[in-house]
C-alpha cells in the first residue's frame, strides 16, 4: 500500500473503511466541544516542533499511534504525518495550515491522548471517558530539548538551514539528523534501533558511522536544487542498509521525490533488496543485477553513491558519475590495491619498506589522485573523514558537488563529458599534479586512465 493511499476512504453499508480494508473506527460522541476545539487549534497555531498522538479510542483501530514532526524544505515548514499499524508506518507530508485539520480530525475521536511539543514548552491533552479535555502545560524548555538528547532532524526548530539547533543544556548529547526515539524501519532490521527507536548500546558506532554519512549528504543536498525528481544510483549496493537509510532519509525527513536504483553482482542479494523496498512501502527504490563497468541509464542522474566498492570498482563508479554529469558523488572507497601492486621510487623508497606503510600511502595517493581528477572534471572535492580510524581504516569518503566552471560536451557516441581546459580555473593544475605523482611512483590509476581514454 502506498502513502498516498492511506487516507483513501469506501463507504460501504455507511461504514467507513481505510484503504487496507480495515474499519475507520470514530467517536463522533467524543468530538470537542467548540471552546476547547479552538483552544487547542490555537496551541496548534504556534507550529509545534512534534505532535503525538496515542492511546487509540478503540483497539481495533487500525493505527496505534501517529506521530507528526515538522522538517523544512527550502527554508519552508511541513509537517510528515507518521501513522503506525502493529507492523508497518505509513507517510504523508502536509503544509502547516493543514496541521489543525489533521490532528483534530484525530483528536479525540481516534486517540484519548495528544502530546504537543513547542519551542517553549509542552501541552498534554487528554479526554476523560466522560468526554472531559484534561490539558497540562509546561511553560518550561520542551521536552524534546530537556536533559541529554533532544531531536536534532528536521522536526527542530531551526536558524534557516537545517540541523542548526540550540540547546541550553551542559552536559548534552551530539545532535543526530537520525535520533533516538524516531521509527526507522532499516535501522531497527539492522539491530541499531529497538522496536520503540532506542539505540542498542552494542550499536552505538555503527549509529554514530550512519549519523555521520547523512550528516555529510545533508550538507550538500539542502543547496541542491531539488524541484524535480532527484536520480540516485547506488554502486555495489550490498545489502543495502546505508540504501535504506538514505532513501528514509531523503523521502521520509526531506519530503522529497526520489528515485533510487541499487546494483550488485549477487542475485540473491538483489533480490532480498527488492523484497524488504516493498515490505517498507519505498516504492520508488529498486534494485538491479549488474557490473558498475559498463551500466547505462537513460534518465539524467542527480547522485551517485558507491560504498566499499572494492579496488577499481569505485574508479568505475566515479567515472560513469563523470560521463552523467551527476550533480553528486559520495564515494566511500575500499580495498586501493591497484597502486599497492605497482608503487616504486628510488627518491622515497621509505615509503614502500614497511608493507602496513606501503598499504597505506597507496591508498591515500589513490583517494588524493581520484579527487584530483574530479576537481579537473569540474567538481569542488572534499575529502572527509567518514568514522574515527580507530574503528575502521577505511574511513575517508570522497564528497563531489558539481560546480559551474565545467563545459558540458556531448560526444558523438552518446557519451556527456565535461570539457574543464579553460585557463585559470585550476582545473588543468589538478590533472598536472595527479600525472606528476603518478610519473614519481611509476603508477598507472584507473579513473586517470578511463579519463583520459575519453580525450576529456
């Protein structure tokens, strides 16, 4: 069942049903009376951080809870209305004048219960079984700020751009875009999250890592221009979990429109993938058999993602992004055993004497000859580091935005490079140095090969 389907309605025999068949349970009886009705609708007028709704009227109604969190798209609040059955969630996003509409069409007749969260304090309601509205204001901080952790996505309250928030706290917890307490299906299947979204304490590290990834994907995506669809192909996707994660992210926390396509070379991962897309209702996230060398799409692609591709792979990866003019590249490589086989040098032989040292330069010089040649292609490059080294060695991610110094040229083989030998743009000086490097260390590196295979 999809999202825009949930609040679908069929009368039958005067009976409303949802769009999963199940009776549409409501309390007209337990409707508000006119003077509370506009005295939580004015509570609700001050555009609440979260809203919860809970304790259902009756148990057979289909959802359990509702949990609806602001976030900002373009410097403009919405509000992601989150309904939960026994075993699923369902989405949809809705402007902030809907806010009112929504949750009084819940309250009290779905729920006994609402929990509203502002910037400066909390409101409880709650409806006694005689219909009586109980509220209990907390003119203090809001809850979600209170004590050591707080939410830290888009639902904050925030100073233009996202994740900026402030706490008055001392001794606080870092702000996570994927905090604690939010329902993310993949980060529960992976063993990170409990059922009710509590972090397991032999998870943490891998929470943080996760934190980490969609921090970095979220400094550049809220300066993209997102008014279509956005295009994301995943390189050597594996299981997926990182797939999962961003596509929750991006559609879920962002309210934005994405397709997403994963590809590996084992079918029986590809087809697990495909089986837990639709089980979570992503439907616009799919998963292909395939080779990085070589794959074609004929839509026009906004992000490239490869993690722990091994060895050339992610050079295969980076190029296709290269030839598609991608907007995005957020590369995690792995395994940079190409230039381990080959690097020699009578100058710095101190570098090649000690096989752990010889390991490593070789696989900085690869990551520093990758960015070097996306900066020639016409890309700002970073190269951050993605976990602490004390829990992987493989922790530098390669972050590519597209900038404007760049010619888009159209070969004549169908192939779209991006022509960078303008003077003075620093461009040609990148390629001079990776060439340079590779002239002192006797190397030849995959992505400088394909590059220059293409005459770029």
């Amino acid at each position: 069942m999809s999202d825009s389907n949930v609040d679908n309605k069929m009368k039958l025999n005067n009976i409303e049903y949802n769009s999963s068949g199940v009776e549409d349970i409501k309390h007209p009886q337990r409707e508000l009376d006119i003077k509370d009705r506009e005295a939580v609708a004015l509570v609700l007028s001050d555009k609440p951080i979260k809203l919860v709704l809970s304790n259902p009227q009756d148990k057979s109604y289909i959802y359990k809870k509702t949990v609806i969190q602001s976030f900002y798209n373009k410097n403009i609040m919405h509000y992601q209305v989150e309904r939960f059955t026994e075993k699923q969630a369902f989405h949809e996003n809705i402007e902030v004048n809907k806010l009112s509409e929504v949750v009084l069409d819940a309250f009290p007749s779905c729920y006994k219960q609402l929990n509203v969260f502002l910037e400066d304090g909390d409101v409880d309601y709650k409806v006694t079984k005689k219909g009586k509205l109980l509220s209990n204001r907390h003119k203090e901080t809001s809850k979600l700020k209170r004590g050591n952790s707080y939410s830290s996505t888009e639902c904050s309250v925030k100073d233009n751009t996202r994740g900026n928030i402030h706490s008055n706290t001392h001794n606080r917890r870092k702000n996570y875009i994927l905090e604690e307490g939010m329902v993310v299906p993949p980060l529960v299947d992976l063993g990170i999250f409990t059922k009710d979204g509590k972090v397991v304490n032999s998870m943490y590290d891998k929470y943080k890592q996760i934190n980490r990834f969609i921090e970095l994907v979220d400094d550049v995506i809220k300066k993209y221009p997102c008014e279509k669809e956005l295009n994301i192909i995943d390189f050597g996707c594996g299981k997926s979990y990182l797939t999962f994660i961003l596509y929750y992210y991006l559609v879920c926390i962002c309210g934005l429109k994405v397709t997403m396509t994963g590809l590996d070379l084992k079918a029986d991962v590809i087809e697990k993938c495909n089986a837990t897309a639709k089980k979570y209702h992503y439907d616009n996230l799919h998963f292909e058999l395939g080779d990085i060398n070589g794959y074609k799409t004929d839509k026009p692609v906004d992000m490239v993602v490869t993690l722990h591709a091994c060895d050339t792979a992610t050079d295969y990866a980076l190029y296709n992004a290269i030839k598609w003019n991608a907007g995005i590249i957020m590369s995690v490589p792995c395994c940079q055993h190409e230039l381990n086989s080959q690097i020699q040098s009578e100058d710095y032989n101190i570098l090649t004497r000690y096989g752990i040292v010889k390991e490593r330069v070789s696989a900085l010089m690869t990551d520093a000859i990758r960015a070097n040649v996306l900066e020639y292609c016409g890309y700002h490059t970073q190269l951050l580091e993605f976990i602490d080294i004390a829990h992987s060695p493989k922790n530098i991610l390669i972050r590519a935005v597209k900038n404007n110094s760049g010619r888009v040229i159209e070969y004549s083989d169908g192939k779209t490079l991006v022509e960078n030998s303008n003077k003075g743009n620093g461009n040609m000086t990148c390629w001079k140095e990776a060439e340079r490097l590779c002239q002192e260390f006797h190397l030849k590196q995959k992505l400088m090969e394909l590059v220059k295979g293409d005459k770029v």
